[in-house]
C-alpha cells in the first residue's frame, strides 16, 4: 500500500497523510489552506510531488 504525505515547506510538518491518490487542493481544503503547527498560508499551485522508495 502507497501513502502520501502533504508536508509544510516552512516548519516540515505533515499536515496530511493521503491512502489513495487526490489533489493538493483537495487535501489542503481540511486545514483552510493554513499549515495547522506554524498557521504558514499553503498555496495549491506552490507544491510538487516527489516520489521515493521505501
């Protein structure tokens, strides 16, 4: 099983954990677009995806 983690890119904070594959903007609706630890704004558009095997 794959899962994905949405992380901060200001504190490093996981702000979501995804089981099955959907869109940053999707994911990022459950916390208001804010990081829930450094309250940093999260942009959609300022994401990429990285890959890696465990």
């Amino acid at each position: 099983m794959m899962s994905l983690d949405v992380v901060c890119s200001k504190c490093g904070s996981v702000i979501y954990t995804m089981r099955m594959l959907k869109s940053i903007k999707d994911a990022l609706r459950a916390t208001n677009n804010r990081c829930p630890v450094c309250g940093a704004a999260l942009n959609p558009a300022d994401f990429s995806v990285t890959a890696s095997k465990l």
